[in-house]
C-alpha cells in the first residue's frame, strides 16, 4: 500500500494479510463523544483498534487552544506507542462521517509527524458494510512499541502567523463549517457566531457526492482553485469550529492534487476565546 491520501473497502479488505496494516476506527458524534467505542464495540473492521477524539487526539486541559486542542508531541507519541505504530507502518483511518470525525484529524496528525502511509477509508464504516465485507467485535491484540515522535510545526499555523498573513493578504483562510454558522445565522456551539474576518467559506460535505466517498479530484480541484483565486494550495490555511474538519478540507485538496495547504488548529473555538479578536457575520469574507 503506497503513500496517498485515500484508500477503498475492496482495497484495504485485499491488503489487510499482506500489509500488516494499522486500522484506526476514529467514529465520534458531537455531543456523544462515547459514541465511537459504543460503536466500536457492537462492531468494527476485523483488528480495527478504537480511537478517542477527545482523549487521544486533542488534550482538552489545555486553555485558549479551541474546543480541541492538540495534545504535545510526548502525548501523542504515547497514544502511538500504545497502538504498537512505528515510523513507516502502513495506517488506515476511519469513521462514519466522510472522514471528518475525525479519520481526517488523525491521517493530518500523522502527517505532522512525518508519516506519509496513513490513508483514510473512503466512505468510511458505511462503505465497508455496503461492500459486505467481514465485521468483528473482538478486542485487537496490540503489541506496544515505543516511539518518539516531533511535530512540524510548519504545518500547523498558531495566532500571530494567522493574523499577519491576514493582514498581508499572504494567505486564504478557508473556514468548514456550514454556511448558517459561517454566517453567523447559528452558532449551536461556541461563544459567538460569526467567522475570522478574511476567511472564506468551504464546508466540508461538499467534498462528498451523495454516497459519502470524496468527489472526483477534479472536480475538488476546479472547486477549490475557483475558492482561493490566485493563492497558491501551499498559502491556504484552513480552519473550522475546533480544528477537526478543517483537516477534511486539507485532505480534499491533497486528493486534488493541491499540496502543502495548513491547518489553523485552533480555530474559531480557540479565536473567540480573546476577546478582543475580531469577529464577522455574514456572507462576506
């Protein structure tokens, strides 16, 4: 299994002997968060280890870091040992909702510790069931395997990088939430609604066709290019309402064939946690 960005059921089911590939079941549900391992227990691709967003992925002690904050380096590299990965050890992400909760955030987290092996499931659970492939409910059998790891932080774009490169008109900011909280209109779970003045506006379904596996890359290339203008993929950041489906925005461009795009990881959970930051309603940038 190669380095890329999105992997099929029939694919993954072909390789699972082979590759001695790591599955990572990362199914959550806003306002659930015991939903993934719920799921994971009534059933799961056979040797799928469950992943937790809130615990695993994100380090919610930390303040003004948004709803989901990245956890350090350290952390995560125990999470990863725990898991039994190694540097170069094929992994596949999945979930239930396109990748965005949060397959997406892990293939990116990898990604910022140098691993280009990881892939998501596209369609996600739902695909492998359509396709009838073979379900478990057993425990994995996982052998730890201690790892160090260190995050590039040129990948990950903080406060001040974000408001200079507004302020120079450096980089397009491309916000994933759906168009009323964008807006404004709604804001069911931050502070205050609205949006980082400058950003643009991309939800993330619309990197999916009806059947939850991802969009043609052209068709992902001719929607985002026509988004950002005249910005290059590698001047995009993205942003969302705690940095986890900003990551299916990044993988959308990375399928399209659009690289080097960064996530502001934060986002508007973390912005509107100063407030003497600015905030935006409507539908312009």
């Amino acid at each position: 299994m190669s380095a890329g960005t999105l992997i099929s059921a029939e694919h993954l089911a072909a390789r699972i002997p082979a590759d001695n590939v790591l599955i990572l079941d990362c199914r959550w549900e806003l306002g659930d968060p015991d939903s993934g391992r719920r799921a994971h227990e009534q059933g799961h691709i056979p040797g799928a280890i469950h992943v937790n967003l809130d615990t695993e992925l994100s380090d919610l002690s930390r303040q003004g870091m948004g709803r989901h904050p990245l956890p350090s380096a350290t952390d995560f590299a125990n999470v990863l040992s725990k898991w039994g990965w190694q540097p170069g050890r094929h992994v596949v992400a999945y979930d239930n909702a396109g990748g965005a909760l949060a397959a997406a955030r892990l293939w990116w987290m990898l990604r910022l510790v140098g691993s280009d092996v990881c892939r998501v499931l596209d369609g996600g659970y739902s695909a492998w069931q359509r396709s009838g492939l073979p379900v478990a409910t057993d425990i994995a059998d996982i052998t730890p395997r201690r790892v160090s790891v260190v995050f590039d932080e040129d990948k990950v774009v903080g406060y001040d990088a974000l408001q200079r490169g507004l302020a120079d008109a450096s980089i397009c900011l491309v916000d994933a939430r759906g168009g009323p909280r964008y807006r404004g209109e709604t804001e069911p779970l931050d502070r205050l609604p609205g949006h980082v003045p400058g950003a643009v506006n991309r939800p993330f379904a619309d990197n999916l066709d009806d059947d939850g596996c991802f969009r043609s890359p052209d068709r992902l290339a001719r929607e985002f290019l026509a988004l950002i203008g005249t910005h290059p993929a590698e001047s995009v950041v993205h942003m969302c309402g705690s940095g986890v489906t900003a990551c299916h925005n990044l993988l959308a461009m990375e399928h399209a064939g659009l690289h080097g795009s960064r996530v502001f990881a934060p986002s508007w959970s973390g912005w509107i946690s100063d407030p003497a930051r600015p905030v935006r309603t409507g539908a312009e940038p």
